[in-house]
C-alpha cells in the first residue's frame, strides 16, 4: 500500500500553473520596465543632458541598487514570505517606472537639481528613478523563486523556472517592437514607461485573487511527493552535510571560481544589455526603426543559446562524459562563441551586427552552465552563498558601467567594452580548469 499523498485534485493542478503563469508575467513587466531606457537613451541624450558618462552613471546606481535589494529582499522573504512582499516589491518598481517621465516637468526636478549646476534636475531624477526601479526589481526573483518552491513539486520546478526565465527574454524582445509601434503611432518616449507601469499595478489584484491567505503557507500535498514509477531512478540518499567533514580548501577553490565565472557573465551580459541600443544608433549609424527590429533579434539568439547549452551538456552525459566535464565542454564552447563580441567593433556593416547577435547566444548559454556549477556549494547556505556571488558581480558591474560611459563620453568609441564583453567569460573558463576539482562521493 503506497504511503504517499493523494494526487492533486484537478482545480489545483490548474491553480499551480494560473500562479506560474502570473509570475511569468511579472517576469515579463521586470524585464520591460528594466529595458524602456535602454531603447530610448539617445532620444534622451540631448533633450535632457544625458550624456555617456551621466548614462554611465545611471547604469552604475541601478546595479548597485539591485546587488543591495537582492539581499535586503532575499532576507525579508525568508521571513515573511512572498505572498504580501511580492506585490510590495512590483507596486514599488511600477511607481519607479511611472515616475521616470516626471523628468519633464521642471516642478519635479528642481526639488533634486544641484543649485551649482543648473539644468542637472532631469538627469539627478532619472538617476534617483532608476535607483529605485533597480532595488525594487531585485525583489522579484526571490519572490518567484520561493513561490515556485512552494506549490511545485521536484519535477515540475524545471518548467515552472523555465517558464519564470522565458517571462525574462520575452520582454526583452517586446520593449523595442513597442517602442517602435509607439512612435509609429505618435507617441512620446513617455508612454512607454507610463503604460507599462500602468499594467505593473493591475497585476497586484491579479495575485492577491489568485494567491490567498494560507495558500503558500503549506506546501500541496504531493510538492513533496516522489511518483512511484520515479523510485527506481532515484540515486542513493546522500550522506547528511553535517556528517561530513568541511574541505575548506575545496570550498575556496570552488568559492573563488563561481566569483570569476559570474563576474565575466555579468560583465558582458550588462554591458551589451545597456549599451547595445545606443551602440547601433550612435555608433553604427542604423536608425531608430532599424535598431528597435535588430535588438530582439539578439534576444532571440540570446534565448536559443540557453536552451542550446543545456541541451549540449545532457547529449554529452548521454555520450558518455561525466557531469563535470560535460559542463566545462559546453562552458567552453559558449564562451568562445560569446568571444565573438570582441571582433564585433572591427567588423564591418552588417558583419559586426551579426557577431553581436552570437556573442548573444553564447552569454546566456552560459548562465544555466553557472546555475548548475552552484549546486557544489554547501545546501545549508546555498541561497545565501549564491546571493552573495550575484551582489558581489552587480556591484564591479555598476562600477564598470560608470567607467565605460566615460570613457564612451570621452572617446565616442564603444571597442573596449565589447572586448571585455566578450573575453571577460574566457578567465571563468581559465578559472574552472586551473581550480575546480569536483568534490570527492
């Protein structure tokens, strides 16, 4: 007689994925709210003194933010959990991206203008938006995160994270058709945050419908269950962690080479993210409509790249390669892809547009090779192990946006943050073969 809980009833199958599916979405408004500058920054550039180096700026204080709100929300979700935070969280980056286009109206920003520096009140506004659009975004992913945990069970959690991601890529490629459809239509720069903020509030309703009091409270009875036909594939239960002894020396090797690999990930994921709009207008000289068309197709590259490494990584497994060699393999295939970036600069017209759109695939392939390598951290610290290795890249990544829109302020050359997007993987991978050693079994 089989000791394990009923199934779910067919209404809280469905309830599962109507959750998963709301998540998605709030997925989606991150990422959109996250990308309306990027796509509209050269509009801005003369209007209202947003030059490089002031974009630059921006793009520091918006990582700093969220390396801080990573943890300040990872540490209340913990506690509170992500039923009532989780609106608190988009209501506060919905009223961040509603704001941003105040900038406008010289009766808000001179309440933040430096009297020493006239005209500056736009700017220290769009400045003081982002920062609170990019704290309240970390928010997000702990929330999504803790829920997904909760009323999935092991085997579902692949697709509903998969579905929590896949909500990521597809606003990233929805901001700049809307953009373009905006302009097309007559609309300001403006709408685009107004909208989309707008919608970022009605979803609030929309949770607090669908999750009610209680409701993550308690895992559903089969979260925890494992199928009966699941048992036989099962492996052996492993040695608890606190019977085992603690290797520090392989803790700091494997420590030290997760800090390199997400550092260069980071590197170049954020750089092109913020910068590529710009870059294809201001550098290479494609127009508005041009680059609102060319920049999902880079999206889209980005997100074929996730799936394809982790389908390389199981077809090595199933030739015979062991796990750990399996994810260097594919690790370095996809950061010598990503490499591509750093020919992008010298390569002429259309050339130079298409290694961009491959260093894309290679960038994102990379962050699944990365999620699988934290599993070797101890699992009672896991989380915050992990959390503080994503800070930690998000801080030198803000410092590094600050430096190069100076630079690019300085120069009007875009060659030495393109290079480092696309190398700054390759010390990852000179890291994972001169320092990891997987964990004796």
């Amino acid at each position: 007689m089989s000791n394990h809980p009923a199934p779910l009833t067919p209404e809280q199958s469905t309830w599962r994925w109507w959750v998963c599916g709301a998540m998605m979405f709030a997925t989606l408004l991150n990422y959109m709210d996250r990308q309306v500058l990027p796509q509209i920054a050269t509009e801005l550039k003369d209007t209202y003194q947003i030059d490089d180096a002031r974009y630059g700026t921006v793009g520091r204080n918006f990582a700093w933010a969220f390396a801080l709100g990573s943890i300040f929300f990872g540490f209340i979700a913990d506690r509170i959990g992500p039923r009532l935070l989780y609106p608190v969280v988009l209501v506060g980056w919905s009223l961040a991206g509603l704001a941003t286009p105040l900038m406008r109206d010289p009766q808000w920003t001179r309440l933040v203008e430096d009297p020493n520096a006239p005209g500056t009140g736009p700017y220290h506004w769009l400045l003081l938006c982002r920062t609170l659009l990019g704290f309240f975004e970390a928010g997000h992913w702990p929330c999504a995160l803790l829920t997904a945990r909760q009323i999935l069970s092991a085997k579902d959690r692949p697709l509903g994270n998969g579905l929590l991601q896949s909500g990521a890529s597809l606003g990233a490629i929805l901001v700049p058709i809307y953009v373009m459809v905006v302009r097309k239509l007559g609309g300001g720069w403006e709408v685009a945050f107004l909208t989309i903020g707008a919608i970022g509030l009605l979803w609030v309703p929309l949770w607090l419908t669908l999750v009610r009091r209680g409701d993550l409270d308690h895992a559903p009875a089969t979260t925890q269950q494992v199928e009966e036909d699941e048992l036989d594939f099962l492996p052996p239960a492993p040695q608890p962690e606190s019977a085992q002894p603690f290797d520090a020396a392989h803790f700091t090797r494997v420590f030290v080479t997760l800090f390199v690999v997400i550092l260069g990930i980071s590197l170049s994921w954020q750089f092109i993210r913020e910068w590529l709009p710009k870059y294809l207008k201001e550098a290479r000289g494609y127009s508005a409509d041009a680059a609102d068309l060319l920049v999902p197709v880079y999206y889209i590259s980005a997100e074929l790249g996730c799936f394809a490494a982790g389908a390389l990584v199981l077809w090595l497994i199933a030739r015979g390669r062991d796990v750990h060699t399996a994810r260097v393999t594919s690790y370095a295939l996809f950061a010598g892809i990503t490499a591509a970036a750093a020919l992008a600069p010298y390569a002429p017209g259309a050339l130079g547009v298409a290694c961009l759109v491959l260093a894309g695939a290679g960038i994102l392939g990379l962050h699944p090779l990365y999620y699988a390598l934290t599993q070797e951290l101890p699992a009672k610290h896991m989380a915050l192990l992990s959390g503080a290795l994503a800070a930690a890249g998000w801080f030198v990544v803000g410092a590094v946006q600050k430096a190069m829109g100076a630079h690019i302020k300085e120069t009007g050359s875009y060659d030495i943050g393109f290079v480092l997007a696309g190398l700054a993987p390759l010390v990852g991978l000179l890291a994972l073969l001169a320092l990891w050693k997987p964990a004796a079994r």
